[in-house]
C-alpha cells in the first residue's frame, strides 16, 4: 500500500471512528472496518492491512477527550445520530385491530426447511400478535401431499421456536411462542361440505377440461362446456372425484364467477384437484385436495384469524378469496401484503437450493453457505439477531434485497460482549524464543471489557531458556530483524533471524511503547483448530492453524472470538476443533 493510499485509508478510518465513539462513547474496530471496506470496494483484497491501520486510529480515538472527538468530528462535517431506545420503534397501526382481540397467523407449507425469507413471514404477523396482546397461530398448510414430509413438519415446528424465543429475549415480545398449532389437513372434511355447498348454489362446477385447455380458455375469456352442467351432474363428479371414479388429472372443481373477468385469476379459478399421493398424516384416507385460495381463505376464516399477513405476489388472488368468503356466507378478515425478501447474491427458493444438494455442491439443508434458518444457526448467526433485523426492517410493502453483511451487523452487536476470546495462529509458522525465563506464563481475560469473565492462564514450558511457540504465518510476514514484539500476554522479544519455516526470538525483560502485539500459541499445548469459511453458494475456504490450550475444553455450539480474526461457532470436534466462520 503506498502513502496515498495509507492516507485515504487512514483519514477515512479517523472519520468513521470517531463517528463510531460520539455515538456509542467508544469506537470499535469491525463497524469502521464495515464502512471502510463498503466505500472502498476496490480495496477489499488489501483488508488485512487495512484491519492493522484501522485497530491504531481506533485505539488513538479511544484515548481521546470529548473535546478533542467533536473537533475532529466538525472537521470532518460528521453528523451523529441519536442512539435508539429499545422499544422506540413504532410499527403501523393494524387497520379495525383492538388491543386483545387480534389474532394472527402463520401457515407454512411443510415441503421443505424454512429459510430467512420464511423469518419474516413468522416475524410479522408474531409481532403484531404480541402488539396487541392477541392470539398467534401456527398453521400446516399440508393439502398438497406430493411435495409434503413429516420431516418438514419437525423442522418447521423446531427453528420457528427457536426464532420465537429468541424474539422474546431480544424484542422482549411474551410468549416467545404460538398459542396454538393448527393442522389444515383435518379440516378436509369440514371443506368438502363447503364445496357441496357451492355445488348446490351453482356456485361451482366440476370441470373435465385438461390443463392446457383451461389456461387456454382462460387466457381467452371463454367458457367451457361443463360449466352449463346441472349441479346433480356436478355433485355426480364430484363424488366420483372423491371415491376414485376419476383419475388425478381427469376433473377439477372450479368456481363460477366471471371468465371476463379483467384479472385473469378471477377467471372460473380450481378450487380442489385430484392428487394421488400419500399424505405425511393423513395416508391414502383422501384423494381430493382444496387449492391454495380455497384452504386459505377458509381456514383463516374458521380459526378466528382477524388479520392475514402474507407476500404480496398473492395479491391477484385477494379477490379470489374474498368472493370465495362471500359465497359461503363466511366471517371475513383484513387481508395484509408485505413485500418479499430476497438474500443478495444468495438463493432462497428451495427451486435452487435443492438440486445444489442433489449435486453435492452443498452438504445437506443446513449448510453454512444457504440462508435457510438451520444453515444460519449452523453458521453462528442468532435467532435474536435474525429478529432483531426484522424488526428493524418492519412490515413494508417494498420488496427488501439484504445483505448478509447487514445480517452480520446485528449478530455481531448481540454476540460483541458476551463471547470469550481465544488466540488462533492461522498458517502457522515456528517461533523459537531463546533466553526465555523459566515458570513464565501468561494471564489472558477471557473479554477484553468483562473482567467477570476471569482470566486465562497459558503455561509456557521452556527447556535451557528456549521456548517453542507459534505464530500467524501472516504475523511473520510483516516482521523483520531488529523489531521488537510484544507475545500477547506473555512477554517481549526482538526478531533475531527469520527462516522460510521458522522464526528466532529473544526474550527481553524491558517493554517499548512501540512494541507490535503478536499472537502465539505454545508448540507443545496447540490445539489444531480448522476453520470452514463460506464465501458463497458453490465454494468455502478452510482455513488451518492452532488455538490455545483453553479451545480443547470447547464443545459443539459454542460461540468463540478469534481474536483478530472473527467471530465463529464451534461445529465439530475430533481431532481437531472444526469451526464454521461467522463474520468479523
């Protein structure tokens, strides 16, 4: 990096740092690295270097006087925004709701693991439920059985409860749970007496028609042959439908409005079909299942729901629904569309995801690199931070392309000041300390701001005043003869010599104001530690090195800080500690 370059990093990292302290009485390092890297793009390959200038501005800011920060910050012109208050955000009020009396709803579908645009679809109606001291439910929409699992179910069932309580801890939102799990499925019967009874008000006809020709009549506005026909014929079908006279694709019932209609899924639209499949619960007991705008709309009906929340791509079928409530004489409700959420440069509909899984390019549903809720907790990001983003974000109508980047912002606050810190020497090199004092050992905190957190201890054993340590491959590469080092916690050395596949200490008893902070780990305690990096939806990096002696006593799901490195989950543990990298 030349000297214009070091200067445009360094300016930019004063201006942001002390932005960062006037707003939160001390700057830290990772959102000024943010800012940096999302103004300077073209620098990113150079991050390394940049980190190092920026951990000196900050700690140079960090030292500094009120005074001294708002001079510098007028300098700079920079403008500080008020930090919010918990519980300052409003969210729109819900039209005809009372305090009490809302109750809400989700209704996946049980063909697959839930992914991060599903959080929002739990987050929204939850939320308000809570607002107004209502009622939220959970609902499987399983009636269409070809595409459904009971595997689908549990793992519906145990990431949005993980989500929900991590709602309460973060958003304070009580009970960080639904109120009641419904499933539409055992409400087939109550729905075949429905259509008979648009079959008997010549409401609805059984339609022999096959796909092809319905989209065709459809697109053109003309109606077919069976929708003259008497509702005994029909009911005649029907029941054929139902006993198996027909087969899957041979009728459907349809529902007569209007095929003039100007929006084309008003059209005479299906509301049930033949689908010959077993049903995770129900088995073979049914061959006949509603249409998404039939169950929908009655189910939300029957089970008290006054607001209805779902994506906006469904809103052509909004008046659908509601002429299917007003021919059945059914309780109607608020209709709410909120815009979709898509995962910038990641795919979210499972039409992507699965065949990278078929493939093999992807491990399984729960891979670190997919944002399907398993793979983010996999990953490290917490359901408080995936809550607290949504609701942040709050019910907009406007579709939402987010970063993963903003989603690492908000788990990177949550996990700042609880996580412990290890020492990590990626590609690690030989650090031979000669002259090194007999019984030396370091005394580490286990987080730099929470001295309740204790403090570590690291033997370093020493044979005739010499010491093997490790450290950073990149560490060395910044070193020359003659510098003299501080070994975190441990004690000062000057390089004596540096080797392709070693490096020569001298331990030195006196300390220097300009002494470089290196990490290290003792030769004969490393502990091997693999890091899994996910860089996009094809490809991870991993990364090799040792840990501690303290990273041996962690166990799977434990949230660590390498320090200078990241923030990271503990997947598995053999022979080595594998880690999946989370963010800095």
């Amino acid at each position: 990096m030349d000297g214009i370059e070091r200067n445009k990093i360094e300016e930019l990292a004063m201006k942001y740092a002390v932005q960062n302290a006037m707003k939160y009485g001390k700057a830290k390092i990772e959102p000024v690295m943010a800012k940096i890297m999302a103004e300077l793009p073209e620098y990113r390959s150079q991050a390394h270097e940049i980190k190092k200038i920026v951990e000196q501005i900050v700690e140079e800011v960090n030292r500094m006087e009120k005074a001294d920060l708002e001079d510098i910050s007028s300098k700079f012109g920079v403008t500080v925004e008020k930090k919010k208050q918990e519980g300052e955000r409003k969210w729109p009020e819900l039209k005809n709701a009372e305090i009490g009396s809302v109750v809400t709803r989700v209704a996946p579908e049980p063909n697959g693991y839930p992914t991060l645009g599903h959080a929002k679809g739990l987050l929204v109606p939850f939320i308000y439920a809570r607002i107004y001291k209502g009622k939220f439910l959970l609902r499987f929409e399983d009636t269409n059985p070809r595409v459904e699992k009971r595997e689908f179910y549990d793992a519906i069932r145990e990431e949005f409860k993980a989500l929900l309580e991590g709602a309460e801890r973060e958003l304070g939102l009580s009970p960080g749970k639904w109120d009641e799990e419904i499933i539409e499925s055992n409400y087939l019967p109550q729905m075949y007496s429905m259509a008979e009874r648009l079959i008997e008000q010549e409401d609805a006809y059984v339609c022999t028609c096959d796909a092809k020709k319905v989209r065709r009549l459809r697109a053109e506005g003309v109606e077919c042959e069976h929708r003259r026909n008497p509702k005994e014929r029909n009911m005649e079908l029907w029941k054929e439908m139902i006993n198996g006279g027909i087969p899957e694709g041979g009728a459907h019932l349809r529902l007569k409005t209007d095929m003039n209609h100007p929006n084309r899924t008003m059209r005479d639209p299906g509301i049930f079909r033949i689908v010959e499949a077993e049903h995770p619960i129900q088995g073979r007991k049914y061959r006949v299942y509603p249409t998404y705008d039939f169950s929908i709309s009655v189910m939300d009906s029957l089970t008290g729901v006054t607001h209805a929340f779902r994506s906006k791509e469904f809103e052509p079928h909004v008046e659908v629904q509601r002429t299917i409530l007003e021919k059945l004489n059914l309780r109607k409700y608020e209709m709410i569309q909120f815009g979709r959420v898509t995962v910038e440069g990641v795919p979210l509909s499972k039409r992507y995801i699965r065949p990278l899984i078929e493939s093999g390019i992807l491990q399984g549903w729960d891979d670190p690199r997919i944002p399907t809720l398993r793979g983010l907790f996999r990953r490290g990001i917490t359901p408080e931070a995936i809550s607290r983003f949504f609701y942040d974000l709050g019910p907009s109508k406007v579709d939402s392309t987010i970063s993963m980047d903003a989603i690492a912002a908000y788990n990177r606050k949550i996990l700042d000041s609880v996580v412990p810190r290890y020492m990590f020497v990626p590609d690690p090199v030989r650090a031979v300390v000669e002259n090194f004092p007999e019984g030396l050992k370091a005394t580490v905190q286990v987080h730099p701001s929470r001295h309740d957190m204790g403090y570590r201890e690291i033997k370093v054993p020493a044979k005739k005043g010499v010491a093997v340590l490790y450290i950073a491959g990149e560490d060395k590469k910044t070193l020359k003869e003659g510098d003299v080092i501080r070994l975190r916690g441990l004690s000062t050395a000057v390089v004596r010599s540096i080797m392709p596949d070693e490096i020569s200490l001298k331990h030195i008893s006196e300390k220097k104001e300009s002494e470089k902070v290196i990490q290290w780990v003792p030769a004969d305690q490393a502990v091997p530690v693999k890091v899994i990096k996910p860089l996009s939806s094809y490809s991870i990096s991993l990364v090799g090195g040792f840990g501690e002696p303290a990273m041996k006593e962690l166990r799977p799901g434990d949230m660590i800080h390498l320090i200078r490195y990241g923030f990271a989950r503990v997947d598995s543990l053999d022979r080595t500690v594998n880690l999946i990298f989370s963010h800095e």
